[in-house]
C-alpha cells in the first residue's frame, strides 16, 4: 500500500512537472514579441543539409536579398539569416548555426555591422528577435554566456521573464503562425526619394570596429575550418561619406583574408538602382531595390559557381514556394498601394 502511494504521487509530480511545463512553454511562445521571427524561424524549415548559400547579417541583407527570386532568376537554394541590428558578435553565432542546421557551400555575410563598436546593437530589443528564435542548441546558449553580462542572461535562458508584460499587447496575430513565406527575408512597402549618393574617392577609407574584427576573425576561421566559402557584401543604401569610408575598409579586410568582397554602393547604375524610387527609408531598401539587389547578387553568385537545383527531385517544392511567395507580394503591394516593379 504504500509503495503504491509512493507511486501515485511520483506520477502526479511527474504529470505536473509536464503540465507546468508545457503551459509555461504555451505562455511563452504566445506572449513572445513575433516581430521578424519568421527571419529566423525560416531557417528550421528546410531539409537539414539542403542549402547551399545563408546570408547573414543586419537588416540590410534582411530587407535585401530574397531567396525565392534567387531560386526563380538562378536556381539558387538559399535561406535568409538576417535580422535587425544583428551584430558581428551575433552573426558569428548565426552563422554557427547556419553550418549546425544546413552546412551550406557558401555564407554571404552583410559588411555594414563592421562598424559597430559593441557586442550587440540592442536597440528595439533586437538582440531578442535574433537569439529567441534561435533553437535550443550550442550556438544560442554560447551566444548568451558570450555575449550578455549575468543581469541579462536570464531574460534570454528564460524569455518569459523579458515578455511577461505584454500580454496587454497581445493581438490576434500572436495566434496565427509565424509567416516563413519569404525563406527569411523582409519586404518594405514604401518609398522615400533620396538623390545621388555623394562622391568618394575609392581610396578614401574610416575605421572599423575592433570588437567586430575580433568576431568577424572568428566567422572567418570558422568558416576555412567547417569548409564553407565566405563572401563579403555591402547591400545598397543611402550612404553618408563616412559609411562609404568603413565600407571601403572592407575591401582592406577581405583581401587580408583572401575573401571575396562584392560592395554594391559601387555598382548602384549597372543593376539599374534609383535612390529616388527604390528606398524604404536611407538605410534600407524596399521590395523594388532589394529585387534588383537580388538580381546583381545571383548573378554573381551564379558567376562564382553556385549550383542551379531547379530540376532537382529534391527541390520540387521550390517552385510551388515560390508561386506562394509572388503571390503574397503582388497582394502586399496592391495593399500598401505600392508600385512593384514588373516581374516577370
């Protein structure tokens, strides 16, 4: 008898311990701010070890590349990593994740963050929207014993912690499933009308960052190690001088480590870029200019020697993805009333 009622409430324990545990999780996940979360969840979607390029970076790769219009130009099969004020610092942990999940061929890793002096850009809460979506495995866990100082950890080990007060923000759209439609990427429906970018001697060069060196040597040699080509790129924007400067740095950088640099402020009229038209706001690019981006990008890509899957059997979904994506871009335009360019 009482062995027995040693079992029954070793069980109820048990079940509680599974009970709380499973609520807590629901909580968490419902309360969790699901801003960009499909810019990383995206990545868990497809078949381990069936990409061959991830970028990585800011949210100017984020807003920049489309992987879809990369499959449909190229045949490229690729997922976007980027994320919001995403730091060199965290990068290096994406980009550990990215070869965890998918060991693709090739990382192309967005320069802008270079300049940026400490080990995460917290702005917005940015940080959270790159490591919460992250899975539970060695990148993100070295990412918050790496990065954060111990007051701050426990928000990350413990998101609840850091989102229990926004049950008062809370819409139907916490409800709905995280949107991967776009494999990662972002899209910005509006415009803001910039003139030229300002003339700069090719020479003319600003510092970068040490603490994003440091990283960004560690993404490298993680990257010779794990076999994976890196590529450097500077997506357009609407550069200041001193931008233009770090971003000429780069090219000093990459030829250091014999790495292949493609910075796009240079080649703005060969890929038909209008800073009238083809801007969100100076620092990112809206779904016009992130198209043409695309396009100048897979093409390069393409060049280096990417491989075209279409025709694959393991990639027959692709095309019906795609058809998915362009649909839910034609309709997001027509209702931002935004003039997308035409495709074709």
């Amino acid at each position: 008898m009482k062995r027995g009622r040693t079992l029954r409430r070793l069980l109820a324990a048990v079940c509680f311990c599974a009970l709380f545990c499973a609520l807590f999780a629901g909580a968490t996940q419902l309360l969790r701010n699901k801003d960009s979360a499909g810019a990383v969840r995206a990545l868990y979607e497809e078949p381990r070890d069936s990409l061959d390029v991830v970028f990585v970076g800011s949210s100017h790769i984020l807003n920049g590349a489309f992987p879809l219009e990369l499959w449909h130009e190229y045949g490229i099969v690729s997922n976007n990593l980027g994320q919001h004020g995403q730091s060199i610092p965290i990068s290096y942990y994406m980009v550990q994740e990215a070869i965890r999940t998918q060991h693709p061929g090739c990382i192309v890793l967005d320069a802008y963050m270079l300049y940026y002096p400490d080990l995460i850009y917290e702005g917005d809460g940015n940080s959270h929207k790159s490591i919460d979506n992250m899975a539970w495995a060695g990148p993100k866990l070295r990412a918050i014993f790496d990065l954060f100082p111990w007051e701050d950890r426990w928000d990350y080990l413990v998101p609840l912690s850091f989102y229990h007060g926004r049950w008062k923000e809370l819409a139907p759209e916490d409800l709905a499933p995280i949107d991967t439609t776009g494999k990662g990427c972002e899209v910005r429906l509006d415009t803001q009308a910039y003139g030229p970018l300002e003339p700069v001697d090719p020479e003319y060069t600003r510092p970068l960052s040490d603490t994003a060196l440091d990283y960004f040597d560690r993404i490298v040699s993680l990257c010779r190690e794990e076999g994976v080509e890196l590529i450097l790129v500077c997506a357009p924007f609407h550069a200041t001088v001193e931008q233009q400067g770090q971003m000429n740095a780069v090219a000093a950088v990459a030829e250091a480590y014999g790495l292949t640099y493609w910075n796009y402020l240079d080649r703005l009229d060969g890929m038909g870029f209008d800073p009238g038209s083809d801007l969100y706001d100076y620092s990112h690019l809206n779904a016009n200019g992130a198209l043409k981006f695309t396009r100048a990008l897979g093409a390069d890509l393409a060049e280096l020697g990417v491989p075209d899957r279409r025709g694959g059997a393991a990639y027959e979904g692709w095309d019906d993805d795609f058809a998915r994506w362009r649909d839910w871009l034609t309709r997001a335009a027509e209702e931002a009333g935004f003039p997308l360019m035409e495709l074709d």
